[in-house]
C-alpha cells in the first residue's frame, strides 16, 4: 500500500473513534481560511449564507477496516448509489434540506433489481426536489463506454482532447436522458469532474453543451500527479465564485464563457489543505465557523460548498458510517445560524446571479 494511503486510512480510523475525535477537536484551532479577506466591521452579513451540499453518487463502499472501495475498484459496487442515496436521504429528509447528486452514469449499467432500486432512490431524491447533476469519470463508467463503443482508461480529463471530451460528456448527458426523463435532461445544468479533475478544453466542451455551473475547483489543492486521476487548482486562491475560463481553466479572471465555478470549499489545518467534507469530522465544522464568520456576505450571498460521496455514507451491509453521522451533526451546526440556508447549488447560482 502507498504510504499516503496509508497514512489516509490510519486517520479515518482515528476519527472514527471516540479519543480520535476528541483530539481533532482539541487540534482544530489549527484550522485557517486563507483569502476570504473579511473584515469583520467592513463586513455586514447583509445577504445570506448558503450551504450547498453535494454528493458524487457512484459505486463503492468503505469496508470493515475502514478501507475505501471506489468505484474503479468494484464498478459493480452498486449499493454505493442505492443504499448510498438512501442513507443520505434519511439525513436530509430528517432536517428538511435540497442538496445536490452529481451522478456518475455507471449506475446505468446495473440490472434487474439492483437497476430498479437504484431508480427508486433517485426518483425519491428528485420528487423532493433534490437537484441532479453530471460526474465523470470515464474509466470506472461502463454505461458510458458501452454508448460509446471504446474503451478508457483515465479518469482525469488531462487525458482526452477536446473533441473526446466532447463526445463523453454528451454521451453522459444521453444517458441521464435516457433513464431518467427528458424534464431532468433539459434542468442538467450543473458539473462536477471526477477526481475534481477539470482542464480547459474540458471547460470549453462544458460551455459548449450548454452547462451553467461547475463545482471541480478545490482552490488550493492539486494531487494525484502520477496517475491517470491528475488534478490541479494550485494556483486557484479565490474561494468566491467566478466565470470558468476556457482558454485557462485555473484563471478566475477571464470573464470569456458562460459557466460560474462555485469552488468546494478549501481549508488549511496546520499547512495541510483539506476540502469541506465530512470525512474530515469536526474540522469541517471549524471550516465552516470561519467562512460564516469572515466571507463577504455585504454585495451577494457566499455559497459554502461541502463535498460527500454516496459510497463513503454506507459500509458493505448498508449501514451508516462515522461519515455519514459526521455530515448529520454539521447540518444541525449549520443550522443553528438564522441566516444559514441549505439550497442545492443551481439554487446558489440563480441566487448569485440576481443579489
Ligand atoms: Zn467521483
């Protein structure tokens, strides 16, 4: 095993006890948000303070020991959509909040009764008003490579050119199309890479097929670099939202498509940038202090992006992991702001374009 995968499982198995996560908190004034550039007295909270919360819906489950398998280890993992979905349903029906899917159209390849338990789940979230959106990643995807007669072996979209890209992400919309009605096709309209692995002629296919907003940015944070899920948005410092340039996906001031980049939320923890997601327990409630205290809320509402995985929400029996009960306890945190609303985020772009 490679040695930050092991220090990785090392530290999920840590916080998932009751010592662990009482030393996180101890440690999480470590907790910093760089460039929010609030100032407290030049800052009134005039507009709202929105949490988007996001689930990238595919295959896989966290094993006994804690271990994750994705859905490139086991694309026919499919309890990650179905039990997945569930579990994160009963959450967000129990504190009465919209949220986002971004669905990885492998669940497409299921059948039987796995297929008709998957579209049960997702017909529940969309009758609730759950927002659907599109995740890619093409070589765990076997729906998509089966529409389109090849096969691939990276997720990253460093790996294909711009007319590959093209082909794959309408090919993905088909799918959802397909299976899932007309009316939820023509409201796609928001993105997020797999492995947050966007580029710019991926941007530039993304404008093209008409979406409107992307959530790959973790500003601050690149990874992978040897392997074929390679991502980079070092150089990203802003935590607001932008127009996504299409001629260099890492500028946030080209102004040149019609795409707003609601990034995740990022944050540092003694150095280490982390992304606003459950799995990292009690500093995403940290995180979450620190932007509703310092972002500037004086002109537009500030979307606060939390990121989570359906497979990381359930063991192989289904049932609920630390990740899963951590994301329940920061939603009733969150909540316990007046001006905090929970809205999925085509909610969050319509609102930050009209305030
Ligand atoms: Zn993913």
């Amino acid at each position: 095993m490679k040695r930050t995968l092991r220090i990785k499982l090392f530290l999920y198995r840590f916080v998932s006890t009751a010592l662990g996560k009482a030393l996180l908190r101890l440690m999480s004034f470590g907790v910093r948000v760089k460039n929010l550039d609030g100032k407290k007295e030049k800052n009134p909270k005039k507009y709202p303070f929105l949490v988007v919360i996001t689930t990238d819906t595919e295959a896989g489950y966290v094993n006994k020991d804690e271990r994750r398998i994705w859905q490139k280890e086991d694309p026919e993992a499919f309890i990650g959509y179905y039990y997945g979905i569930r579990n994160l349903m009963n959450i967000f029906d129990k504190h009465r909040i919209k949220t986002t899917f971004f669905l990885s159209t492998q669940c497409f390849s299921s059948k039987g009764a796995e297929y008709n338990k998957i579209k049960k789940e997702l017909g529940n979230a969309i009758r609730k008003e759950h927002e659907i959106g599109l995740h890619l990643h093409p070589d765990s995807d076997i729906a998509l490579q089966k529409k389109l007669l090849r096969k691939f072996n990276a997720t990253s979209a460093f790996f294909y050119t711009y007319r590959e890209k093209l082909k794959i992400i309408k090919a993905a919309k088909g799918l959802i199309e397909k299976h899932l009605g007309k009316t939820i096709g023509k409201k796609l309209i928001s993105f997020r890479w797999g492995n947050w692995a966007l580029d710019s002629n991926g941007a530039r296919a993304l404008n093209k097929l008409g979406f409107r907003v992307d959530s790959s940015a973790t500003p601050g944070i690149k990874g992978h670099f040897r392997a074929k899920t390679k991502y980079d948005w070092s150089k990203v410092k802003r935590h607001y939202p932008w127009k996504l340039s299409i001629t260099d996906y890492q500028a946030t001031n080209h102004n040149n498509s019609n795409i707003m980049e609601v990034p995740i939320a990022t944050f540092d923890f003694f150095g280490i940038k982390l992304r606003a997601d459950p799995v990292n327990s009690v500093l995403l409630n940290r995180a979450f202090m620190e932007y509703y205290k310092k972002a500037d809320r004086s002109k537009k509402s500030f979307p606060f992006v939390v990121i989570t995985h359906s497979c990381e929400s359930m063991y192989y029996d289904g049932k609920p992991t630390r990740a899963l009960k951590d994301l329940d306890s920061f939603i009733s945190l969150a909540k316990k702001n007046g001006d905090v609303e929970f809205v999925t985020l085509k909610e969050a772009y319509e609102r930050m374009l009209i305030s």
